[in-house]
C-alpha cells in the first residue's frame, strides 16, 4: 500500500499507523527514536549512548567474554533505537577520543574499582568544591553513586536545596553535573521540556538539576509529576503535538531541586515527603566549582577538570560492569515512606559489596537526614490534632459527637475563636484552622468515619486504623540494616510493640469503654482527674483544672501521653503520681 506514496501520503500513513513498519518501495522503514541508555527496563543488555571518535555509538559490556563492543542502532519490531549525535545531546556527553581505549584502559581501571574507593573518591572531589558538614558531603556523594545505577532501584529520593543568594547552592548542582548520570541542568522548565527530557522509551534516561524552582508549588503539573516520578513504574499520559495520538513519558529519575525558599508544606506536602532538605549556607569551598568547568588556559584548572571526566567516563562503564549485579534482600528497620527514601541505596551498596565502615557510614547519614524530614512531619497540622484527638477519644470514646471534637481542639490550642464564624479558629502557631477542614483531616487521614444523626454528626474512629496512623509520629526506630535469606523460614506472629506513647494505650483501653460523658452528651468535670504535678517538668498544678493540665502537656510536651498508663510510666521512666489510669 504504502509503495509509491507522496510524501504527504506516507505521514498521514505513519500517523494511522504510529510506530508500526511501513514499507516503502520494498524497504522497512522504522520509527527512529533517539535514547541514551537502553536495557528493555532491565530484562535486557544494557546499552550507553557514547561518542567515540566524534561519532554517536551504542557500549555494552559482555561478562561473559569480559570486554566492552560498540553497535550503531538497535532495532526492534516496530522502532529503531539510535544514540544521539553530539549536538543532540541535553547534557554533558560521554566522549571517548579513541576506541581501542575502551578496552585497554578505561575497562581495566573501572575493574579494579571497588565501591568503598569509588566513594571516597566521590567524596573528595564533592568536597573540594562544596563548604558543607560530613552529612551532606556523604548524602550528595551516595546520591551520585545512586544516580548511576537508578534504573535499579525501586525508589529514590529528591534533594531539595534551599538558601538564599551568595549561599553557594548552584555549586550543588554544578558538582552533581559533574559527577552524576546523565545530568540535564534546567532553570524554569516548562512542563512540556521536562517530560521530552525524560523520554517516552524507558525510564531512567537522565537525572535532574532543577533551578530556581520557588513557584514549585505553583505549578500543579509539575508537582503531581514529582510525586510520581520517584519510583520506575510511572507513566504521565500525554497527547502528541497533532492531538491524535497518545504517547506515555517516564518521569522517574534522580532529582536535585534548588531555590530559595521551600515549597510550601500545604501545597508541596506529597513532593516534599519524597525527598529530603538541605539547608545552603555561605562557605568557603577550596576550589570554585564555575571556575574549574571553565578553566580558561588555567593549566591547574584544566588538569582538574580533566581529571574529573576521565573519572566520569570510569564511572559509567564500572555501570555496566555491575549493572546486572544481584540484589539481595535486606531489612534496614524502616517501612513506609522511611524505608522507600532509604532502603533502595542501602541495598545498592550491600549488592556492591560496601564495607560494614562505608555501609554504617550511609546509614547515619541516612538517619540524619530522616529525622529531619520526620520532625518536620511532627510539626505539621496533622501531628498537632492527632493527640488531641486521642485525648478526646479517652474521654468520650470512639463515636464522638463532631462538635465535641471541635471544642477540645480549640480549647487546648492557643488562640480564638473567629467572633463571627464559630467554625474558623485562628491559631497563634498554626495559621486559621476550619472545623471542615479539620473534620476532613479526622475523617481521611485518621480512620474516622461521619455518621449523620437528627441532632449532629458523629465521628466514628477505626480503633485499628488510628492507632497505625499515630505510628508515623512515633520515629523511635532508626536504620538498621540486616541480610534476609533468599528462603526464609515463615516468621511466627509477630510480638505486639510496647506501648510508647498515650495514643495506643487510650484506643486499647476505650475498646469496651462506656462513656458517661458521651451518653449524656456532656463534660463531667469530675470524671477525670488530672495530676498534682507535670510527669515530664514536675510543674505543680494548683487549681489549673483538667483543661488546664491538657493544654499544659500538649503545648509544652505535645508527643506525649497526658495520662500515662502503667506500660507508658515504665517505657518513659516516669514517677508514677498515685492516679487511677496509672494502673
């Protein structure tokens, strides 16, 4: 059909048809498409766009016969893939001035390489262009490491550099784009930019410095690709330019995003938990960063900069040396989100054989980082409800009256009331607050469920819900790595976790509680004591009343229980005070 076609004829065809052959005068024709690494998403030979020689090429490695081979193209059933020509290259191209060197210089250099010299290497070159403390200096370094194999990770996280002007963070980002994978260096980049540079043939293809990016939070497009695109599995559907056909981009890849403020938590919440901050101060690094990637005749200069292409170039082919290297399951003491920023990077290193010093040296570096990102989440709206909310339920049990939970809210908070509208709180700490808002947040995050009544709505709290989400406000446990088996024995039922903290001990204790206060929907002042003096500041109460004492511990001591249980006096080391509940 499509012999003797004009050339208007055969693009209508190639749209009709997308990337399918199309036989022209007897000869397939593919679909061309450009790519800078190829692996059919792992299942296949890795393959790494490269120059040599001044022209574009494909590098693999054979472990089999342990040498490196070079191909133009790949071809597949229904599309040709290519490497890129110099000047199609986003980023810094991998160029090699002769080919015979492949083989009998860089691969014997990167088969010496182990992992502990390939991070200390790492280090001192992030080192000498960056002012920074020993933990940052190891989280950029991990990460340039984790850059080049995050086609292999389940997970990576985001590095959100915040200063302000003359604090140094562009030398972040200049040095990863040294150092790092494939980095593509934008500044304001259009949604449509993003997604072209990250690729519709597999994901992984590069890795991400983001500048001035300060209206993030802005831009709902690209957030919501953030938030997706930390983990491999993602796809962004859009429409081609011609709006008739739909193509799928991959979003996922290492990102390094600097600005001057910090996306705001309300706004950028789903992003921020997906990576972790570092703060940019000025300093006064041993070398400049701009000044060695433009060296100008320096000779000094110039012998640095070449130093650091020539360890770039190692680097990519110690990837494809280990690329197919097997990883074996580890346990590192986290779940959820901790262990997804975390775990990914700590099984790498274990898979390429770390040391137990360079191993214990990520992990705290790791942990640092964690509880800053987890103290943030400890003083978001959220963390401050909840253990007002589990005091509540202590006293009225698990159907609460909505407007009761309202009033504890407001009552143990600084601030007022608004004087028209009873349902906006205005908080001296936390910003207005809205009774809808805050019941949404119960009833979404919480496990609590609305229940309409003639007289009011009740919240319904899932006892077993409730008591897991209180758990991300409790970080008592740190990283602690540890070898799986491949074939495990079936582990018995797990041993219940003490009761760290009043949330658990209050929903154990209401399961069969009956509420006088809630039956007869009011506060009986008497029906709780509330002790002489402060558990945890031995602040003596003198006529505070109970209210008193609540928003006492709350404000002063808000991540622990108000009325501690027996399990909760022995886990804190507390002095008991001779009240009932401490029994």
């Amino acid at each position: 059909m499509a012999n003797g076609m004009t050339d208007e004829q055969r693009n209508w065809y190639n749209k009709q048809m997308g990337s399918r052959k199309v036989s022209i005068n007897g000869n397939p024709k593919l679909k061309e498409e450009i790519v800078y690494k190829y692996s059919n998403k792992g299942k296949g030979q890795l393959r790494e766009a490269v120059i040599i020689e001044g022209k574009p090429y494909f590098l693999k490695y054979s472990k089999t016969d342990g040498y490196l081979t070079i191909e133009s193209y790949i071809d597949e059933e229904t599309r040709r893939l290519r490497p890129p020509y110099p000047e199609e290259y986003p980023h810094e191209p991998y160029e090699f001035n002769d080919g015979k060197s492949l083989n009998h210089y860089y691969l014997p250099l990167a088969k010496k390489l182990t992992i502990d010299e390939t991070f200390q290497k790492i280090k001192s070159y992030v080192k000498l262009f960056n002012d920074i403390d020993n933990n940052t200096l190891n989280l950029l370094s991990t990460n340039v490491v984790g850059s080049l194999f995050q086609d292999r990770l389940s997970t990576i996280h985001y590095l959100f550099i915040v200063g302000g002007n003359g604090t140094g963070k562009s030398a972040f980002g200049d040095t990863f784009e040294c150092l790092g994978y494939r980095v593509v260096n934008i500044t304001n980049a259009s949604e449509a930019f993003w997604y072209r540079v990250l690729g519709s043939v597999e994901y992984g293809q590069v890795t991400i410095v983001a500048e001035e990016i300060d209206k993030l939070d802005e831009n709902s497009q690209i957030m919501n690709m953030l938030k997706t695109g930390y983990q491999p599995n993602a796809k962004v559907p859009r429409m081609n330019n011609d709006n008739d056909k739909m193509d799928f981009y991959y979003p996922f890849c290492f990102k390094i995003l600097i600005a001057e403020r910090s996306p705001r938590e309300h706004k950028a919440r789903g992003v921020l938990d997906r990576g972790f901050k570092i703060n940019s101060y000025k300093g006064f690094p041993e070398l400049k960063i701009k000044e060695i990637r433009n060296p100008q005749g320096n000779k000094l200069r110039q012998k640095i900069l070449n130093e650091i292409m020539e360890f770039r170039k190692i680097l990519l082919i110690y990837k494809l040396i280990h690329f197919k290297d097997p990883f074996v399951e580890v346990d590192i003491g986290l779940d959820g989100r901790d262990e997804e920023l975390c775990k990914p990077l700590l099984q790498l290193f274990y898979a390429l054989g770390a040391s137990e010093e360079t191993q214990k040296e990520i992990e705290q570096t790791l942990q640092h980082f964690l509880n800053i990102k987890n103290k943030r989440k400890q003083n978001s709206r959220e963390a401050l409800i909840y253990p007002i909310v589990a005091n509540t339920i202590s006293k009225y049990g698990l159907n609460i009256d909505s407007g009761i939970i309202w009033q504890e809210i407001t009552d143990s908070l600084e601030g007022q009331r608004d004087e028209k509208n009873q349902n906006i709180f205005h908080s001296a700490d936390y910003g207005d607050l809205y009774r809808s808002t805050v019941i949404g947040m119960i009833t979404d995050r919480f496990g609590g469920e609305i229940d309409h009544k003639e007289k009011g709505n009740l919240i319904v709290i899932n006892q077993d819900i409730f008591r897991r989400m209180g758990k991300q406000y409790d970080n008592t446990k740190g990283i602690q790595t540890r070898l799986i088996p491949d074939s495990p024995e079936p582990p018995d039922s797990p041993p219940e976790a003490p009761l760290s903290h009043d949330n658990d001990n209050i929903i154990k204790e209401c399961e069969n509680m009956t509420s006088p206060q809630y039956q007869s929907g009011q506060s009986d002042e008497s029906a709780m004591d509330y002790p002489p003096s402060c558990y945890y500041c031995e602040e003596c109460f003198d006529g505070i009343g109970k209210q008193g004492y609540e928003k006492h511990v709350l404000k002063i001591h808000p991540k622990m229980p108000c009325y501690p249980g027996l399990a909760d006096v022995e886990y804190h080391s507390l002095i008991g005070k001779g009240m009932w509940w401490e029994i």
